[in-house]
C-alpha cells in the first residue's frame, strides 16, 4: 500500500492518461487533470508543439477548462492532479486561480517552480509531491531518451 491517498493515486493516473497522449502527439508528456467535488472537471495535456505556443502547458490548459466548467475564475476548491513539478509560470497561475491542492507526481530539478524563492502559490494552496513518482518519471526519461 501507498503512502498516497488511493484517491490521489486513482486521479494522477487519470493525469499519466493525459500524459501518454502528449507523447502519442510527440509533444513533452505532462498530463493534467483538475478535480472538484470528487468529479474531473479538465483534463489537458502539453500542447506546445500543435498550438505553437509555449505556454500551451497541461497546467494552463487545465485552468481553463476548469473556469469554463464552474464558470468561475477561481479553483479554490478544486485539486490539480499534474504528473510533473509545474514550472514557475504554472505555479504562479496557480496562484492567481487559487487552486486549493496541487498534487504532483515527478520533481522537476531543472524547471520546476520549487527551485525559485518567494511565494509563487497562493498562501492556502496545499502541495503533495511524489504521487506516483516512479512512473511518471519514467514517462519523461522515457520520451527525452528516445529524442536523443
């Protein structure tokens, strides 16, 4: 048994689903899904490559379909479910949706948010890193090794 909440493991494999398919479109595999009183109200994975947009991140994907469901700006009670460190302008987003939870599952020690200091979040927003760490690890060594 887990450490994590099988809750929080059943909806970062909801998140690795959205992942794989950033993969299958050849674009980095972050996947993202936003749950809000027990249901998944986004769902998103990276869409750089096809938007020609860099800040085309699951993360900012997700935000928005999550304020298009509850046609409200803010997600102060929902979770974010993203299978890697968001990076800084992900977590600063965050913070200005003041999303309640951000659990993730695979650190970033080049790009993710926690290298900086000074507050990114919003005061309330509670963390769980490592949620199912190992595989969606694995997800990212496994597509950077194949592109190299």
């Amino acid at each position: 048994m887990s450490i994590f909440d099988n809750e929080d493991e059943y909806y970062m494999r909801e998140a690795l689903r959205e992942a794989r398919a950033a993969a299958s479109e050849d674009e980095v595999p972050i996947g993202a899904v936003i749950v809000c009183a027990g249901r998944v109200i986004a769902r998103a994975h990276n869409q750089t490559e096809l938007l020609h947009d860099v800040t085309a991140h699951a993360e900012m994907l997700a935000y928005t379909a999550a304020s298009e469901a509850l046609g409200a700006k803010y997600l102060q009670d929902c979770t974010l479910y993203v299978t890697v460190e968001p990076c800084p302008m992900c977590a600063g987003a965050a913070g200005w949706t003041q999303v309640g939870r951000i659990v993730y599952g695979a650190p970033d020690p080049k790009r993710g948010y926690t290298l900086l200091t000074g507050p990114l979040l919003h005061p309330k927003t509670e963390v769980t890193a490592g949620v199912l760490r190992d595989e969606c690890e694995a997800l990212m060594k496994d597509f950077f090794k194949k592109k190299r």
